[in-house]
C-alpha cells in the first residue's frame, strides 16, 4: 500500500489489475470522462497506456475495503508541462489522473477521501509544492470534488484535451500549501 489503510487506500498497479481497466475502459459510463466513448480499450491498449508508462509515473489501484474499485496516477511536471502551465520557476510540481471504475461507488465521498490521501502523500511525503489537474470545464462533478479538497481554478485551458472526437476546453487547478 502506498497510501491508506485496509479499509481505503492506494497501492501501485499490477499485471493482475489489467483486467479491471479493461473492464473500467470498456464502460461508457466510465469512457464518458476518462478517455472518451469511441475510446474503448482492449487488453492491448491497456498494456501499451499503463503498463508501458514514464518511470517517472506511478500507476496505482484505489482500493475500497480490498476491493479494486479506481484508477489513479501521479507523475512530476516535465520542463514542457511546466511551462504550458506557467509554472516554470518550480521545482517539486505533481499532476494526477484519477477515475472511480465502480459507478456503485460514485457519490459517496469516495473521491473526495482518494484526493485528500493524494494530497498528503504528494506534499508531506513527496515535498510538492504544488498540484496540479486539469479536467474538462464541463465536468462539473469532478471540479466540485476537487474544489472541495482544496484546490483552485487558475486557468482556463480552451481547446485542452482531444476527447471523443474534438479539442475540449478544461480547467488548470492547483492544490497549493
């Protein structure tokens, strides 16, 4: 486990978790905000986007009382990203990418409590200065979970992110000490 405890935590990714993303990035419900609808994933999209990573991506499963439930990944800002995002006099940044693959477990506080786990982890124990996100502006649901832990719109990023067919406009937040 790299964060938590038995009941809710984060532990790195598997060889054995290949079948929960493909399951999770077969759901619309799911594709709907991670990776697009006309972006179904098979087992070899899977082992090519999450098991043939950066090093310096962590790839981990959110699981809720022993049971995989998510997907989240952290990662250090590269020189580019950090410049894209204006953060170019920083050293320690950290971004995310985060889905609950179990609708059950949708509206329940559950995202609220991983990002809060991430946030002590990437600044108490990774000594980040700041976090970073960036999902979609119309992703209201996941910007208000994101809100809720501390984290602020800094910039407005138009034509952002290619999903589901178009360049979709998103929203820079940070989470800052």
């Amino acid at each position: 486990m790299i964060i938590g405890d038995e009941k809710f935590g984060i532990r790195e990714l598997l060889k054995s978790d290949k079948l929960f993303l493909v399951k999770w990035l077969n759901d619309p419900l799911i594709l709907q905000y991670y990776e697009g609808r006309d972006n179904p994933h098979d087992t070899e999209m899977v082992n090519q986007n999450f098991y043939q990573q950066e090093d310096n991506v962590t790839c981990c499963i959110i699981e809720f009382e022993q049971k995989a439930i998510g997907y989240i990944q952290f990662y250090p800002l590269d020189s580019q990203e950090k410049k894209e995002y204006g953060y170019d006099d920083l050293d320690d940044i950290y971004g995310t990418d985060q889905f609950i693959g179990e609708i059950d477990y949708w509206d329940k506080g559950i995202g609220t409590r991983l990002m809060k786990l991430m946030i002590d982890h990437l600044m108490y124990k990774k000594h980040s200065e700041k976090i970073v996100l960036d999902p979609q502006a119309w992703n209201q649901r996941a910007i208000a979970c994101y809100e809720k832990c501390g984290f602020k719109k800094v910039k407005y990023l138009p034509k952002h992110e290619y999903h589901e067919g178009e360049l979709r406009d998103c929203w820079l937040m940070e989470y800052s000490r």
